[in-house]
C-alpha cells in the first residue's frame, strides 16, 4: 500500500474521466495524503480519491441494523459474483457496504483492457 500507485491503473479506474475529473481526483489524493501526514502520495490516497469521485462522500452518520447491512451485503454480494463468474472485460476492483454517496453500498469493476473509442 505504501508504493505508487502506477499510471496504467489509474488510467483504468479513471475511464471515462473529464480532465477536470482527473484533476480533482490528483487533488483529492494530495489533500489525504497531506491530511494523514505524508508528503508523498500512495496507492490508498488515490483509491479514496476514486471513491470520492465517483460516488461522493462517505456517509458515517447514517446508522444501519443488522439487517439492512445484511441485506445490503447480499446485494453487493449478487454484483460481485455476477462480474465474477460472467464473460466480462472487467475485474472486479472492490466491493463495500459503507454508504457513500446516494448509495447504501456499491462494486466497482474496472476495465481489463484498454478501451479506444472513436466516431464513426
């Protein structure tokens, strides 16, 4: 966790990205790593950085039961296994039940290969 996170990874987790969005991941990535006493940026920054992004702040104050973190769990579970066990072109990257954003969990997948899009 504690090497550079490479530029091939970020450019997958980034799909999609305006460079304003790739800015303010570089800046949110920055900010956590000065936050948490670093001066160099690391894998971790940047992986919270993508999950602000895309979905927005974490949500602790929300409390859930038991029960909806189970369902919740299940559901993200269902995600996981289908980008597992289906001809896919993309890994799955990560899995929570933390709410963040507008979502009460979430899976991210990211691409396994590069994507060239071009207009026909």
């Amino acid at each position: 966790d504690k090497k550079a996170i490479p530029s091939k990874t970020i450019a997958k987790l980034s799909f999609g990205f305006s460079g304003a969005d790739l800015e303010n991941l570089v800046n949110i990535a920055a900010l956590n790593a000065v936050k948490n006493n670093r001066q160099k940026v690391i894998q971790s920054d940047f992986e919270y950085a993508f999950d602000r992004v895309k979905m927005g702040i974490g949500r602790k104050s929300l409390t859930q039961e038991v029960n909806e973190l189970k369902k919740v769990a299940y559901h993200e579970a269902g995600h996981a296994l289908i980008c597992l066990l289906t001809p896919s072109n993309k890994d799955l990257h990560k899995v929570t039940i933390l709410p963040v954003g507008g979502a009460m969990g979430y899976t991210a997948s990211i691409p396994k290969d590069e994507i060239h899009l071009s207009k026909k």
